[in-house]
C-alpha cells in the first residue's frame, strides 16, 4: 500500500493548544521521509479554541488526517461526522480521518497504545488502577484497563469529579491500588519538577507507576515511585504505538 502512495500528496496535522513541544511531528515527518513520501507533509494546528477547528479545513483542503491533543480530545467531537465505536464508547478523539467524501470519521488509538505499552509491564498483582486526571486521555485509559480486566478509580482535585480527591487519598488506598497512572500534564517539560500530589510515602516495590508524559523520559513522579522500587514507564511507546495505529487508520 505504502508504495502506491508515493506519488500522492498528503497532508497531515496535529490539532492542540501550545504544542509546539509534540512528537508527533517529528514522528511522522520520518517517517514520511523514511518511506519516500516526498510529497507529504505534517504539520501542527495549534488553535486557542476548538472554535477555530472549521478553519483548518477550509484553509488546509489537502487536510487527509489529524491527531488530535490537549485540550481538545472530547471538544472536537461535535465537529465530526461520525466516530468509531471505541471512540463512541471511550468518549473522547485522537485520530481523524478525511474521507474520500471528506467526511471527518474520529478514533481513539490512545487507548490501544496504552494498552499495548502498559502489558509487558503488568504483574499477577496488579489487578486495581488509580487514574489521576478526569481528561480525555483518562477515558481511553478506563478504557483499556477495563479490557485488561484491571479495576479502577479516578482522583481529581476535586472528589465531584472523581472516586477520590488528592486530599483524601490514604495508605490503604495506595496499598490497594498497585497500579498508578498520571493523565495530568504535571511534570511535562519545562515545568519538570512538578508532579501529581499523592502521599508516594506508601508506594512499595509491588507498585507500577505509568506516566503518559514522554518528556522528560522520567518525570518526578516516576522518581518518586523508582525511589520506593516501584516499576516506573513513560509514555513514549504508547505514542509510537497509537500513532502507527493513526497511520494505518488514515490509510485503511
């Protein structure tokens, strides 16, 4: 398929707010360059508001498929004409494909990516999750925990939002959640030495800790959990994986 496609143009994108950081970009950029794909192209639409998304099209018609980025994973769904059903069941979007009709069909590959990350690293105990964050990344999460068969909860600032709130969260809590995962942008690069505030006193040896974040490769929230012994990953190959996912998708 891939060769069939080197005389075609293409252009690709990445829709978020403040991402001039994203691997996208330099992913795909390869990986066009890797292929012979001289004539595509990726690019990022960083938009203030999801109000701005119409324009990208109308400015871009060459536009045959998107990622989609904080803040915008659940807001950009009214603008579609349809989801996919894990997108549909997730709630939230990631990957966009233009039809040949130019309909805009949205999918979820976030939670696929995790899933296939987050397995090599999983142990008969780690059957209960904590998700820090209530964002759209946290949906696919859910998501793909549930396939897995790992029981979760959700921590917020606020208890409304969530099962837990940061404030309440308590040993045994910690104890019994072997799994933790962080969906918050805390301690992305530059703001590096920040992190999610759970008491990381309680975390043992028996404890996963999965940071979506990939830059820096280890966040202070994996520190603090590599400290106490536990298990630590990054969100680097749940990137690569959902992206070739994405690529699959805007070619299927």
């Amino acid at each position: 398929m891939e060769n069939t496609q080197k005389n075609k143009s293409g252009l690709f994108g990445l829709v978020g707010r403040n991402i001039s950081y994203s691997f996208s970009r330099g992913y795909f950029s390869k990986k066009f360059s890797d292929l012979g794909l001289t004539d595509y192209s990726y690019v990022n639409f960083d938009i203030e508001d999801i109000s701005h998304f119409s324009k990208i099209l109308k400015e871009h018609p060459r536009v045959k498929g998107m990622n989609v980025t904080i803040p915008y994973k659940q807001a950009v769904i009214p603008f579609l004409d349809s989801l996919n059903k894990n997108a549909k069941a997730i709630g939230a979007v990631n990957t966009i494909k233009v039809t040949k009709k130019g309909k805009l069909k949205g999918y979820n590959t976030d939670f696929y990516g995790f899933k296939k990350s987050i397995t090599p690293h999983l142990k008969p105990n780690h059957t209960k999750a904590l998700i820090l964050g209530t964002g759209g990344a946290s949906k696919a999460i859910a998501f793909a925990l549930t396939k897995l068969g790992i029981d979760y909860n959700f921590v917020s600032r606020s208890s409304a939002n969530a099962d837990f709130s940061y404030k309440i969260l308590t040993r045994n809590i910690i104890e019994d959640h072997s799994i933790i995962i962080n969906c918050t942008p805390l301690g992305t690069h530059p703001n590096i030495s920040e992190k999610p505030p759970i008491p990381y006193q309680y975390i043992t040896k028996k404890h996963l800790l999965y940071d979506l974040i990939y830059n820096p490769g280890e966040t202070a929230f994996l520190k603090s959990g590599k400290e106490k012994g536990a298990g630590i990953c990054n969100g680097l190959k749940m990137l690569e994986f959902q992206a070739e996912k994405a690529w699959k998708i805007w070619n299927g």
